[in-house]
C-alpha cells in the first residue's frame, strides 16, 4: 500500500495563500519579506523553523497555526513500530485516573511509598533522558499504583506524599506525550498532575505544574496563555523571593527562561532579554546547576535557553557564540540534544550546511526518540534534502521524512 506523501511546511504554507487568493508577492509585503523568500520557503528550499514567522504567516493568512506546520502525532518512524501500542497503554492508565466509575482499589497488596518514590525517580530518569521507549512501558503500572496507594493510604501526610509522587509521574507522562505528538494526552496528564498537586503537601508544586501546563500550551501554538500563565505564576512566585529555597529559585528561573522564549516568539527581544536576566540572576543566586523539581534548572541551563532565544529571534551567529559557551555534559540527553537542535537551526539559517548536518547528528545520537519526531528536525531535513548527501539521506530515512 502506498503511503500518503506528507507537505512540509512550505506546501501547507502554498496551499493557504492560494486558498485566500493572494500572491507571493503580496503575502511577502504583509509579512514584510521578499517576494523570493516567499517562493524559497514554499518550494522547501528554506527551512521555516522559527514559530515567530509562523505565528505572523498564520495571522495573514487567517488560519491556525497547525495548518501551517501540520503538527499532529508523528507516524511511526525506523525501529518505532510498537509506538502506538504503548503509547496506548499510557493512555488507558490516564483514562483510569480522569473516570471515577473505573478508579477502584487493586485488591492486592498496597505498594510502600519508597518503592514508588524509587520507581518515580527512574522514570524522571528515563524522562530527563528521552529514553520513551523504555518510559512508556513502566509508566502504565506506575501510574496504576500511585492511584491504588492514593486511595487506601489512611494518613493524610503518606496520602499527600502519594499526591507529590503522582504529580511527578504525571509530569513524565506530559513530556512524553508532548513530544510524541499527543497534545490531547499531554493536556490530560497536565490536568491530572495539577490535581495531584493541589493535594500534595507541597504548595510549590502547583507552580511546578504551571510549567507543564505552558509547555503543552507552547506546543500546541498558543502562546498567548502560555505568556499569561507565566506571569501569573512569577507573580505569585514573586513573594518570599529574598528568602527563597533552592527549589522556589529553580522555579522562579524556570518560568523566566518560559517567558523568554515566548517573547521570542512574538521577536519581542527587550522582554526575552529582561526574562533571561531574572534567570540568571536566579541561577547565580543558587550557585550551580540543580534539578530541583526537574527542572535542570542552573547556569547551563540559562545558556541553552539564550541559544534559543537568539535563534527564535533569527539571530543565527549569537546563537552560535553563546553556544561555544556552554558545557552542558552534566544535563540530560534531552537537554543536551534539544541544544544540538537549536545548534542546528542556527548552523541553518547562517547556510553552515555541514554543521547543521553535524549538529542534527550529534542530537540523534544523544536521543533518538526525541529527535526523530521533532517537528523542526524533520523540517530542516527535508529543506536540506535537495543538496544532501549520504549521511543526511540516511537520516532523512530514519525520521520518516522523503
């Protein structure tokens, strides 16, 4: 059977002009480019990888943003065949979670808090290493449990300690899905660990989980709640600052690098600036890189968030320079990859053609399962793809895109 042939972003982005009956011409005066980059992008010669010209084309063109970059959850991709089957199973445990009608108490025995605790941290682990594969097959029973011990613990203080564990789990099960393409799963797991935390005996997990919630809301191209919900959380955040724990500072830190890159979004480059400078006020202030509340958060982490920013902004040669910087070998390899792909956009737009090969390499390396469905790899790959040779061909098969 042949399979349909998927549009990049630059047919999507044809198809809609057309449709409202414009020309390139006039669609590059709106968006304030050329009439030849508007033809460069629509035939795929020029990789569209920055949400900001996105945002400003979806709005001229008067459609959603998810026309135009086609996100949806990513076919199944080479050695990823059992992708639906366990990402299905992580769907049914967060369906027995949201029902009441069918959250019922296992009859067996009630798993000790320290064991969970235990099977939590491996999955923020596999997580922090965008190990997916192997998080989706623990994350089912996981959940299963931490259900089970929430309902027949008869302390408040161990029930609201299961509550902080679930919350984790359920931030697990955020990412994962987030960046498999399941917004709709990814919302339900945000919406459930928020309901963890709220029961938790920890109020800082409610901001914890803000974070969750604007992630989802990044992804799902609106950033408009997105920026809300930031402020609205630093604002709250805002009070005890000056005697805050390491976590409260991880947190803080955090939700500034979010509201940095959403402002780069909108190439609103004054807040981005003054959001990546409360970061690293925050991160001086804790004096090294930490994980409190699985952030990452610390000085290496403000470095990645400004190659980001920089490469949001178009700003291709800073974000190069402040890569040269960073050393971010005691992060995680989906941090670590996610650097090698903003590395890689920036290589891109400076037309380093060898580098960015390089770069989308050494991420796929570190990450398979969180490279290969990126939406902006797939699109820089199959932009490339005219000049390519072997090794780019090879990992064009590999990510599905032809």
């Amino acid at each position: 059977m042949e399979l349909p042939i998927e549009l990049t972003v630059g047919e999507r982005i044809a198809r809609a002009r057309i449709a409202r009956g414009i020309s390139q011409e006039a669609l590059a005066g709106l968006v304030g480019r050329s009439a030849g980059w508007v033809s460069k992008v629509e035939r795929g010669v020029l990789p569209l990888d920055r949400k900001s010209v996105l945002l400003k084309l979806a709005a001229v063109l008067e459609v959603d943003v998810d026309v135009l970059d086609g996100r949806s959850p990513v076919a199944n991709v080479s050695g990823d065949i059992s992708r639906a089957v366990v990402v299905g199973e992580v769907r049914q445990a967060l369906m027995r979670w949201a029902m009441p009608v069918i959250n019922q108490a296992s009859a067996g025995p009630c798993h000790p808090l320290s064991a969970l605790r235990q099977r939590v941290d491996t999955a923020n682990r596999l997580r922090q290493d965008a190990k997916f594969g192997r998080l989706a097959l623990v994350l089912p029973a996981l959940l299963d449990d931490l259900r089970d011990a929430i309902s027949r613990t008869e302390s408040s203080v161990d029930r609201a300690i299961a509550q902080t564990l679930a919350a984790e789990a359920m931030h697990d099960a955020r990412a994962m899905t987030k960046k498999l393409g399941h917004l709709d799963l990814a919302w339900m797991s945000a919406e459930l660990a928020g309901q963890a935390a709220r029961q938790s005996s920890d109020p800082l997990m409610i901001a914890a989980n803000a974070w969750n919630h604007i992630e989802v809301y990044k992804t799902a191209n609106a950033p408009g709640p997105a920026r809300a919900l930031a402020l609205a959380t630093i604002d709250r955040l805002a009070e005890g600052l000056s005697t805050a724990t390491p976590g409260h500072l991880s947190l803080w830190g955090t939700l500034h690098l979010q509201a940095a890159l959403i402002a780069a979004y909108w190439s609103n480059r004054d807040d981005a600036a003054t959001h990546l400078d409360e970061a690293a006020a925050a991160a001086r202030r804790l004096g090294g890189d930490g994980n409190h509340y699985d952030t990452m958060f610390g000085t290496t982490n403000v470095g990645i968030h400004r190659v980001a920013v920089a490469v949001e902004l178009g700003e291709p040669e800073a974000a190069i320079a402040h890569a040269k910087k960073i050393d971010a070998s005691g992060l995680g390899r989906e941090r670590r990859a996610r650097l090698e792909i903003d590395l890689a956009r920036a290589f891109s737009q400076a037309r380093r053609h060898e580098k960015t090969l390089g770069s989308l390499l050494a991420a796929e390396k570190l990450a398979p399962d969180y490279v290969r469905p990126h939406p902006l790899v797939r699109e820089i790959v199959g932009s490339h793809l005219r000049r390519a040779k072997p090794a780019l061909r090879s990992l064009a098969q590999r990510i599905g895109v032809t």
